[in-house]
C-alpha cells in the first residue's frame, strides 16, 4: 500500500510537472500572440494613416482638376472669340485688299488722263 502510495504520488508529481510545462508553454505562446497583435495592430494603423493621407490627396487632386477644367472651359471660349475675331478681321482685310485694288485701278485711270491733259 505504502509503495502504491509512492508511486501513486510520484504519478501525481509528473503529472503536475507537465501540466506547468503546458501551461508555461500555453503562457508564452498567449505572450507571442499578444505581441504579434501588437505588432499587426500597429501596422493597420500606419496604413490606415497612409490611407487618410492619400484619401486627401485624392481629393485635393479632384479639386485641382475640377479648377483646371474651369479653367479649360474659359481658354475654349476665349480661342473661340479669337477664332470669330481673326475670321472676321480676315473678312475685312480682303474686303480692304479689294478696296485698294479698285482704288489702284481708278487711280492708274486717272493719272493718264490728268498728265495728257
């Protein structure tokens, strides 16, 4: 009885033994997962920061090209005025260049008649 006793207790300590090892061992991989934790947490936030950062950028840039679009329409209507204007400047200089060819011809009229004369 005494034996079995002994060994009952002997049972019971290396019983008790690996159930520290697990639970030291249960302790230390609950502490890497904490810090891998940690470590993922930190990492989703500086991506996050990044995300926000560039979030705003992109809506800085849809403001820029919205302005330059403006300022596009703006350019395209005042070439358009100078298109209308140099059409209609080119319309009056052929109408001067006709003008002056007119006035060329009665004047080479003229000059003969008033020098026989």
């Amino acid at each position: 009885l005494h034996r079995q006793a002994e060994q009952t207790c002997k049972q019971l300590l290396r019983t008790q033994e690996e159930h520290e090892r697990l639970l030291q061992a249960a302790m230390e991989q609950a502490e890497a997962l904490e810090h891998s934790l940690r470590s993922t947490e930190a990492v989703l936030a500086e991506r996050a920061a990044q995300l926000e950062d560039a979030q705003a950028q992109l809506s800085r840039n849809k403001l820029l090209i919205e302005d330059l679009r403006e300022e596009n329409r703006g350019v395209a209507m005042a070439l358009q005025t100078a298109e209308l204007k140099q059409k209609s400047t080119e319309e009056k200089n052929q109408l001067l260049e006709g003008q002056a060819s007119a006035l060329k011809q009665l004047i080479g009229k003229i000059t003969p008649a008033s020098l026989s004369g």
